[in-house]
C-alpha cells in the first residue's frame, strides 16, 4: 500500500494546494477542529471530528442563486452560477462521507440542483479512517465503517504514516498527481490499529442502538406517539441541531436589495423554527412538539420511506454533543424502540 | 451549464380582473407573446416579484388556452398585496410547472365529474373544468357546486354565468352563505348544498376551499354513499423551491410541491393530520 511518513505530510499539502484549493481540519484556539483552506504551515488536526460538518463544502450555508434588476416595470434576471473550481477536502470521517450520499438524494434527484451538482462534480473527497471513536458515535447503527471511510480516497494512519487507497476516478487522479511523494509501506501495524478500532467500537455506550424500529413502515404508529410531548418539552427550538446535522438539508429562499439591484440567496433553515411552515392563511405546525417531531420523523421514517429504507442520520453525534438540553435523536430512538 | 429550476423565468402581465373585492385574476404572457411554458391542470407556478417575496399559485387557465395563463390570486400577505398593485405592463418573475395534476387524461377520463369549490378554491378547479369543456367528448355529466361567502366573493362570476351556466352540458349550482340583496339562488354552505343536491355516487368529486369545507364536504359525501377513492383534492403548503428538496411542505413522507398538489383522499388518508 503507498504511504507516506507523517513526518512529510505538510509537503504533501503544499503539493497539493500549488494544484488546487486544499481544506484540511485544523483546530482552533479552543481546540476545537474545523475545515480551513489550507496555507503553507498549518497542522493536521488529530481530533476525531470537526465542530460542524463537512456538508457546507457541497451545500454552503448561505449561496447567492440569481441576481434581478428591475427597472420601471421590467425585470431582468441574471445567471450568475460559475463553473466551481476543483478543490480536495482531506480529513473527511465516514460518517461524514456517508452524509454526502445522502444529499445526493435530494440535490441530485430529478430536477437536478445545478449549484450543489457544480460543487460535487468539482470536489475530491479524501476520508480518513477513525482509529478512535468517541463515546457520542453510533455511524454503525447505520451500516457505517469508520475504518473503511468511503470517499474518492482514503487515508488510513497507522502513527508513523499514512497510507493512501483510491476509489473513485477522482481519487486515482488525486492519487496520480502526488504519486511521486509516496513509496510503498508495510501495512502490519496499520492492521494492529485497525483492530484496535473495531474493539474500541464494541465497547462505545451505544454499539447496540439499532434501526430495527425505525423504517417507512412505521410511520403512522411513530407520529402518532404519546412519547413525543416528553421528548420535545424542553426543546427550545435554537436549530443547533440542524446546523451541525450533515445531514438536514432544509433550506430558505430569499432576496435582499443591495440597493443596485436585487440579490437571490439561500440559506439553510431549520424545521425547529416556528416560521418555518407559516403561510399567510396560517401553520401546520404552531407547536415545538410537532416541529421536534418533523425533524426526528424525517430522519427515521419519511427518508427511508422515500429512498429505499435508508435512514436520514450518520450517527457523527454532533447533535448529542451540542444540544443545550441535551435532547437528541438517540433519545428519540430509544424512546420510540419497540420494547 | 444546464438550467436550474430555482432560476427563473420572465413573464409579463397582459391583463388584470378585478374578481372580487380581494381577489384579481392576471393573465401573464411571455415577453414574446405566447406562454411561458405549459402546463397540465391543476399544476402550479411560482410567481415573484424580486425584492418582495415568491410564492406558489395554481394556474387557473386551462392548458387547452393556448395564448396565456391566468392565476386567480387573494390578497392575504406581503407578496399577494403588491401583485394586486400591479398595473398591465409589469414583468414579474415565473417558475415551473411544479407538482402533478388532475387525472384528466387517465382516471377521469370517461366519468361523471363533480366540482366542490368553495371561494378563492375554485382557482385550481377551473383549470379542470375549461379543460374538461374543451375535451367534452372525453367525459360524462359535469356538474359543478360553487359556493363563497357572498355574490361579489363568487370567483369568475362572469365566465360562470357567460359560459358555464350557458352550457346545456353542465350543470352549475351556486350558493352564497348569507341572504343578500339581488340574490335569487342558493343559500347556505357548500357541504350542506352538495348533500341537498344528492348527487349521483357514481360521479367523481374534485373538491377545493378552505379545509373547513373541504372537511364537512368529504363527511357529506360520506354519508351519501361515496367513498374516499371517488375523492380528488389539491393542498396548500408553504413552499420554497417547488421540487421537494427544501424540506418544508411534507405531509408525512410527501411533497405537496412535488408528490401533490392533487391528492386522492385515501392517499392523504394515509398519511398524519398534519396541514
């Protein structure tokens, strides 16, 4: 397998990042890791996962969608999308990787969203392998292997190096352009390290969590739960969990005037927020209860109900981590668990 | 790059009808003439003026118009009260066809038609009933109960009375809620007329208003004898992008923008009661 020495990784990037646009986890001052374009010098963080997902590369918080002139009564609209340039996001997780698949489903389905699509056509996605699941992960509850990460490459690291394996045409590419910086290694330790994980993923606090009572097919005996006023009564509807969820994909429309003219954009939503449904006429969801309800319903019985029993989550934990009341959709399973 | 549904299209409006006190129907063309794009009944559109606000309206004009389409628009909100301040000459952005439509070239197809329509409801309808009209051949009795709160709310009184009710075709039966002066028809609410009209349960009933009529209407036909696979309605949610991906007009596992508007009433049986 080629690999090359962590001692070297940095020229690694630099070579990377003279072809094209370079994001690699690093951390901030509180330690805490996000997606930054990498410049010369900047170091590879070690934590497991970044505060907020990987999706705003695919699918930005906010993207201009058109522009409009108006003039008297005339309106002229402008096409403003650009070819996206190539890029490479190095240090995805699995349950990351496995979030984009699930976007797909619902930008890449007919009718097509041409900026996402743009996005996706130019991104190269380089995963790495988890050597150390933490306490809040559960991706195996959805078929997930966070030592098999998935991608357009991968990167396994064993502690001394990184071992690279292409997938996708797009990542023998990738592979093809740092060729010459990688030699072939001895993967004996790296099997070591990969054993080592899956123990550790035996033991995590939620190894069991299963889907078994989740699906299309329970959709009309979930909504109708008593469970959901408990679950939802101390949600305070702040959207954290849709902002760090790979996976929720709700998003608005709205114009601002720039005062030259008028500009088109989007920005994520959130199906916690009381506007979210309100019309004119009225809303068919007043109460948190029924927003908290939409959001974890999606997740577990009107995806899979519209995509062939897939489930809407990853299990990356961001959202039991963040959630000031600590609420999140693993509560929700067990709750709802046939017992 | 190829287009994107979120980037829209151009119109113009040709013509505004003043219907009812607060509701205007706008013909609107493409800039060259001719129509924008064309559509199936009972299908929708996403009109905006950039600045202001975008939302979905059914298009009220049959797709057998081939010279424009009209849309029959109350005025309740932000977006709705500036397009009835606009004068003919005013472009407004259009986007679509969204969602599916009436079974018309299927299901309908060789039966008896019952239209239920109660105010503004009757917008989507009519798209059915010109088109049913100009393919006459292609269905049995059309019967048509429309009702609003009072003479000057009856949506397109005057096609109704010029053309449907000139029909020997069809039959029209009106109803406003309160006795008013000039007013020698029907009284009373829409579901109470259709059960004293005891229509044949043998005719297919496409049903549109406010959910309290539409609610008391499925009961009244119920007790007459239909069941709910004779039903047909269409909903209304908010909407952003028109295609199923912004994620906030599901009933259960559906997309009113995509999956409906037209809905059966034992598919929406099916799913919660949550609209």
């Amino acid at each position: 397998m080629l690999k090359i020495p962590a001692e070297k990784i940095n020229d690694l990037f630099d070579r990377i990042a003279m072809q094209q646009t370079l994001y690699i986890p690093v951390d901030r001052e509180d330690k805490a890791a996000e997606f930054k374009k990498y410049e010369s010098g900047m170091t590879l963080s070690k934590a497991l996962k970044t505060v907020r997902s990987a999706k705003d590369f695919f699918f930005p918080q906010t993207e201009n969608l058109a522009e409009f002139k108006l003039s008297g009564k005339n309106i002229e609209v402008k096409d403003i999308r650009q070819e996206n340039e190539d890029f490479v996001v190095f240090g995805v997780r699995a349950c990351d990787a496995k979030s984009f698949e699930i976007l797909d489903k619902v930008f890449l389905s007919d009718p097509v969203d041409t900026f996402y699509q743009n996005r996706r056509e130019h991104g190269t996605i380089v995963t790495m392998a988890c050597t150390r699941p933490e306490e809040t992960c559960f991706c195996t509850t959805f078929g997930i292997n966070p030592t098999v990460p998935g991608g357009d490459a991968s990167v396994y690291f064993d502690g001394e190096s990184y071992f690279f394996v292409p997938f996708t045409d797009k990542g023998k590419a990738f592979m093809a352009s740092i060729s010459d910086m990688l030699e072939e290694g001895d993967v004996s330790k790296l099997s070591e390290v990969q054993a080592k994980a899956r123990e550790i993923m035996t033991r995590l606090p939620l190894a069991n969590l299963t889907t078994d009572s989740f699906g299309g097919e329970k959709l009309m005996e979930h909504f109708n739960s008593e469970k959901w006023a408990e679950l939802s009564e101390a949600c305070i509807g702040c959207g954290t969990c849709t902002f760090v969820c790979p996976t929720c994909q709700c998003y608005d429309i709205r114009d601002f005037d720039t005062g030259n003219g008028i500009k088109r954009f989007r920005c994520w939503d959130s199906c916690m927020y009381s506007d979210f449904t309100k019309m004119a006429h009225g809303n068919p969801r007043t109460s948190q209860l029924e927003r908290f309800r939409q959001r974890f319903m999606h997740k577990l019985v009107y995806f899979p109900a519209n995509n062939n029993g897939e489930f809407g989550c990853v299990g990356c934990g961001r959202c039991l981590s963040k959630c000031p009341i600590s609420m999140n959709i693993v509560k929700v399973m067990k709750a709802l668990e046939d017992k | 790059m190829n287009n994107d549904t979120l980037i829209p299209l151009v119109g113009i409006i040709t013509d505004v009808r003043q219907d009812t006190p607060d509701v205007k129907t706008f013909r609107v063309n493409a800039l060259d003439g001719g129509k924008v794009f064309e559509h199936m009944p009972g299908q929708c559109a996403m009109l905006s003026i950039p600045g202001v606000g975008e939302a979905m309206f059914s298009i009220t004009s049959s797709p057998t118009n081939k010279e424009y389409m009209e849309f029959s628009i109350k005025k309740c909100g932000c977006l709705t009260e500036w397009l009835h301040a606009m004068d003919v000459g005013q472009q407004i952005t259009i986007r679509g066809p969204y969602g599916n439509y009436f079974p018309v070239e299927t299901e309908l197809k060789g039966k008896d038609l019952l239209f239920v329509a109660g105010g503004i409801g009757l917008a989507p309808l009519r798209s059915v009933i010109n088109y049913v009209r100009d393919n006459r051949e292609n269905y049995g009795d059309v019967q048509i109960v429309y009702g609003s709160r009072s003479k000057d709310d009856l949506v397109d009184y005057q096609e109704i009375i010029d053309e449907w009710m000139a029909d020997d075709n069809i039959q029209v039966n009106l109803t406003i809620d309160n006795p008013q002066e000039g007013w020698d028809g029907h009284v009373g609410f829409v579901p109470n007329y259709v059960k004293e009209l005891a229509p044949s349960i043998n005719k297919t009933v496409l049903v549109c208003g406010p959910p309290i009529m539409i609610k008391f209407t499925l009961a009244g036909l119920k007790e007459l004898g239909f069941t709910e696979t004779q039903v047909y309605t269409t909903m209304e949610l908010r909407m952003k992008c028109g295609v199923g991906k912004c994620g906030r007009c599901n009933i259960g596992n559906k997309y009113v923008c995509k999956d409906g508007p037209v809905f059966r009433y034992d598919e929406l049986g099916a799913l919660p009661d949550e609209y």
